[in-house]
C-alpha cells in the first residue's frame, strides 16, 4: 500500500486517538523536517506541538504500520505530559502507549519495518495469484467434490467464495483455502 503522509493524514490520525482518550492533540501544530535518525517528536513548549520526519512520512514506501505507530508514540508522550505532567520513555509513558496502541519501544527498528514491507509484498503476490479466481471457476473441493464458485466477496487476500457443488450446497469459503487446498478444474 502506498501511502504519504500529509499533515490532514496525521491529523485525522491524531483525530482519532482524541476521541478515544478525550484530549485535544489533534488539534496542535504539525510541522515536517528532514531529519533521518528522529521520525517524530513532541515538544510541551508553547502549548505543545507535533514534529515528524518528511524524509519517512513522505516515502511512499515507508510501511503504513511504521507510520502509524510513529504518530501514536508521539501522541503518548503529549498524553503523558498532559495527563502525568511527565515526558520521556518512563513507565507512565509506555501506559500511554499502551492505551492508544503504540508500541512502548524507544527506537525505530528498521529490522521491524523490512518485516512489515516483506509481509506487504508477500500479500500483493497471494492476491495477485487470486486474481486468477472468477466467478464461473470450477474448483474440486476434497470433501465436498466439485463445484462452481458463483459469486466472490471482499477484496486482496481477505476474498471469499461462494461456491455452489453438485449437491445443491452453497458453501462461504476463503479464497486462500481454496488456492491452498482445492484443484481448479
């Protein structure tokens, strides 16, 4: 999934972590530097304000789970100012990571992000092996015999078929069962 960052993207992200703790991030400023080593940054200065790294959050190949967990790590460290009157990596901190479902690690781990690209790039091939699968496909399901898949439901690799076998019975299968378990006729 490609995916830029822009500030309403942010926002809509901060957005959405207001609502589930009641504080106001959202609403602070963001601004972009290029920095390669600090992916973001919170600062309590002035009423607060958000920081992150153009050089990540505008490559478009910057896993999206990276980008997300960036923006809730900083958020944690204004919840925790706000509601503990606390900053850095302590243990009031990692609660607030917790509740807003970032990860409480203190680096970025590149290791993590190669995981998270490879995981991405091995989705796009099962999908696309997927593809091949049409309403009108015959299949031989081991149980059930043949049948004929007679409508597709979903999208990328979370795709279901509805198949219709000789007996009358319609069965709800997953897509990646059938490719894994079934012979295509």
């Amino acid at each position: 999934m490609k995916n830029v960052w822009n500030e309403t993207a942010i926002r809509n992200e901060l957005a959405k972590l207001d609502r589930k703790t009641g504080l106001k991030g959202a609403e602070l400023p963001i601004t972009f530097n290029n920095k390669i080593h600090t992916l973001g940054s919170y600062s309590s200065a002035d009423g607060g304000a958000f920081r992150f790294s153009g050089y990540y959050f505008g490559n478009s190949s910057w896993p999206i789970e990276e980008a997300i967990d960036t923006i809730r790590h900083e958020y944690a460290h204004y919840m925790d100012h706000k509601l503990y009157g606390c900053m850095g990596h302590g243990p009031s901190w990692k609660k607030c990571c917790r509740e807003v479902g970032a990860l409480p690690i203190r680096c970025y781990s590149k290791k993590r992000a190669q995981y998270y690209i490879e995981k991405r790039e091995a989705e796009r091939r099962k999908s696309a092996e997927l593809d091949g699968y049409k309403t009108g496909c015959f299949i031989r399901h081991p149980k059930f015999g043949n049948g004929k898949i007679v409508e597709i439901i979903g999208t990328d690799t979370k795709r279901c078929a509805v198949v219709l076998f000789k007996n009358g019975e319609k069965k709800k299968l997953s897509l990646s069962w059938i490719d894994e378990n079934c012979e295509r006729l």
